[in-house]
C-alpha cells in the first residue's frame, strides 16, 4: 500500500485538485434543477408536471449540445502540453463560433417542436402550462453553450475552479429570482412556472457573461484575447473540432434516452414502480455528477500528456484516476446497498414505494464500478480524440443489449423494475468493459510510438 501511494501520490493530488471543482461545479447543475422542481411544486402539481415534461424533451437536446462542447478540452489541453498558444487561441475561436451556432440550430428545433408535446399522450393543462416555458428554456441555450465554450477552455487549461464558482454563484441567483417570478414578489406577477424560465434564462445569461468575463480580464487568460477577434476560421479546424464533437454529442444522446426509455418501460408497471426508479435513478445521478469530475480530470491529463509527448505520464495518470473511481463508487456501491431501506425514505413516506425501491437500489449499488469505470475511460477516450468507436460500444451496449435484456426479465420473466435495472446494470458493465480495453489499447500505442498529436 505504502509503494502504490508513493508512486501515485502526486498524480491523486493533482486529479483531486481537478477534479474537486468539477464534481461541485456538476452538482451545482443538479442542485439548480432539484431547486426549480422544488419551487415550483408549491405552485401546484400542473405545474411540476409541465416542468418534468419539458425537461424530459429539453434535456435529451441540451445534453449533445454540450456533448459538442466536450471537443474544446482535448484539443486545449494537448496545445498546453505543447505550449502552442496560437492553437489554444483558435481552438477558443472555432469552438465559440461551433457552439453558437449549435445553440441556434437547436433553440430552432426545441422551439419548432413545442407542438408534437400534443400528440404524445399527456394532459392538454400540462401541455398548455409547458409551452411557455419550453420555449424560454430553449432561448437559454445560447448563453449556456457560450458559457460551455469558455468553462471549457479553462478546463483545458487545468483552471476548473472558475467554472465551479460562477455555477455556485448561478445557483444562489436562480433561487433569489425564482422566489421573485414564480411567487410574485417586488410588485411583479406571479408567473409559475413561466416565471421559473424567465428565473433560468438570466441565471444562465448570468452565467455566461461572468465566465466570459473572467476569461478576458483575467491575467493568467490575457495571452488569449486574440480569441476574441472573429477573423481567421479554418475549415480543417471546424472539421477536427466536430469529428470529436457530434460523436460526443451522440453519445449523451445515446445514453441518456436509454435511461429516459427505461423510465417509460418502469411506468408500464405501474405509479408505485416508477416512484421508486425515480428515487434510485435520482441516487444514481448524484454518484454519476461526482465520478465525472474524475472523467474530466482524465481528459485534462490525457490531452495534456499527448501534447506533451509523454506517454507514462498519460499511463499513470489514467491509473490513478482509474483507482480514485474505484474508490468512490465502492462507497457509494455500499452506501447504496445497505441504506437501500432508508435512502428512499427521504423522498417519500409511502411504504409500497419505499419497498420497491429497495431492490432497485441494490442494483444501482452494483453498477457504480461499472458506472466509474466507463465515466472515466470515456473521458480518458475523449482525450484521446477517440469518440466514434466509443459511441457504437454506448448504442449496441444499451440499445441492442441492455434495454431488449431488461424488457424481457421485467415482461417475460416477471422480475418487474429489477428486471429492467438488471438490463441497465447489464448494458452498463458492457459498456465499461468495451472501453476499458479500447482505453488499454490506445495506452500501448502511445507506449510504442510516443509522439505528440
């Protein structure tokens, strides 16, 4: 044990202080989302209903949009490790430009397809109190994405502190302006739910000119400002940054609809069943947030060693990371298996839910080291500029494996939602063993032939 720490320890120090600020800056996101539903749950149940109908539509969107965001940080941190400034600048450049753009386009497409919320089966009240909103949150995608360009390139950097602390700050604002347009304080109208998209596009606009903000007037950035002048695009860049980007992207996408379909799959069985997935999906996601941190970490150190052209650093530090994944979601795993009686209490009181949650939360506990495991060597991949292979291990792994394996134990051998879970846990365990040893073989490459991207 005393060996492994001192071979590693300098690696765990830096992925700590990496990462520390990524899992508070991912928590921040959820926190934000858990305070709205919160909020906005006092106006009435119409109203939390259109609110989870629209991020259910929402979410699926905004997720590859900062999927393709992901492609700033690799490309920022091997040109750190070659201390290529020139390149950071137009990475920086290029990337703002994709995501602005990307922004548009999908503000458009959210915007347009409000109407299909009609044809889906849910309540006309629900719907009608949802359009609104779907359309303010669909405008904050830009500010969001200009905020995704700027956090990161910092990140590339190795600075995720800035990021963490405008997110932090963001979370104090949305609360401060959701009591004020969704209750109607200072002379104004109560608003509902409205008044929670109204609250989530200033935060978000907020958010966006601080980190901007910092970024041009801050001394360590100011060798960077040329970034800020809209000249000189190169179309090979743009063509790099969206082969990394779009199968990013994709892979949020991917995933996140396998675990929305689950959802839907847990509703055929019944209110009770899909309380309890709720719980175990919301325990689930609040690991998930932490875990990715470290993935961040590994794309930084992963970036930054192949720019630096030192391939056993990059084995090191992926090891490390590896071993700080590990660790956690074995804490989790136990907390999650041997609180599975009380973790659901609170949520909810009722004892149906609470009882079958209790499974549920068992094989939740089981996929958290696949869960880090894959979290990790995604990200490591990332660093790697290896995003396409990765994306067809996500979709056969969940969609031609674990969801059909889940419906068929939950419909055809009537083990309920566990059936469903053990597909996810399934899909999942694929999904980590897939890219482990894609990450494997991409280490010896670098191992044999050293050189810098």
């Amino acid at each position: 044990m005393a060996h492994w720490w001192n071979r590693y320890r300098d690696d765990l120090k830096t992925n700590f202080s990496l990462a520390y600020p990524v899992m508070l800056s991912q928590l921040g996101h959820v926190m934000m989302g858990v305070m709205d539903s919160v909020m906005v749950g006092h106006v009435g149940a119409t109203s939390l209903a259109g609110a989870s109908l629209s991020n259910v539509v929402f979410n699926v969107i905004l997720f590859f949009g900062i999927g393709v965001s992901y492609a700033i940080t690799p490309l920022i941190a091997s040109a750190d490790g070659q201390q290529d400034k020139h390149r950071i600048i137009q990475v920086l450049r290029h990337g703002l430009a994709i995501n602005v753009t990307n922004a548009a386009v999908l503000a458009c497409i959210v915007y347009f397809c409000r109407p299909l919320l009609y044809h889906i089966g849910q309540p006309d009240e629900v719907v009608e109190i949802a359009m609104p909103y779907l359309s303010i949150v669909a405008a904050s995608l830009l500010p969001t994405l200009i905020f995704q360009t700027f956090r990161q390139f910092t990140e590339g950097l190795s600075q995720t502190r800035i990021a963490m602390a405008v997110i932090l700050g963001a979370n104090v604002l949305n609360i401060l302006l959701n009591y004020i347009f969704i209750y109607g304080h200072l002379g104004l109208p109560a608003l509902g739910l409205t008044g929670a998209g109204i609250a989530t596009f200033l935060s978000r606009a907020a958010m966006a000119a601080s980190i901007v903000l910092a970024v041009y007037f801050g001394k360590r950035f100011r060798a960077y400002r040329p970034a800020f002048r809209f000249k000189a695009y190169s179309q090979s860049l743009f063509s790099e940054m969206l082969h990394i980007g779009l199968p990013a992207g994709a892979q949020f996408i991917l995933e996140a609809a396998a675990f929305d379909f689950s959802a839907v799959m847990m509703g055929w069985l019944g209110t009770q069943t899909l309380a309890a997935h709720h719980i175990a999906i919301n325990m689930a996601t609040v690991s998930y947030m932490i875990t990715s941190g470290l993935g961040a970490a590994a794309t930084i150190r992963v970036g930054y060693f192949i720019g630096a052209g030192d391939p056993h650093s990059l084995r090191r530090a992926i090891q490390s990371l590896l071993g700080m994944a590990m660790a956690i979601m074995t804490a989790w795993a136990l907390l999650f298996i041997l609180g599975r009686h009380w973790l659901p209490t609170l949520y909810i009181d009722d004892m149906d839910v609470i009882r079958t949650a209790g499974p549920l939360m068992i094989v939740a506990g089981l996929f958290q080291l696949s869960d880090g495991t894959q979290v990790v060597c995604a990200s490591a991949l990332r660093g790697f500029k290896d995003v396409k292979v990765p994306m067809l291990y996500i979709f056969v792994a969940y969609w031609v494996i674990g969801l059909p394996l889940g419906y068929w134990l939950a419909f055809k051998m009537n083990m309920g939602g566990a059936g469903i879970w053990t597909g996810l846990l399934i899909g999942l365990s694929v999904t980590a063993a897939a890219m482990l040893l894609r990450l494997r073989h991409q280490i010896q490459k670098r191992l044999v032939t050293p050189v810098a991207d």
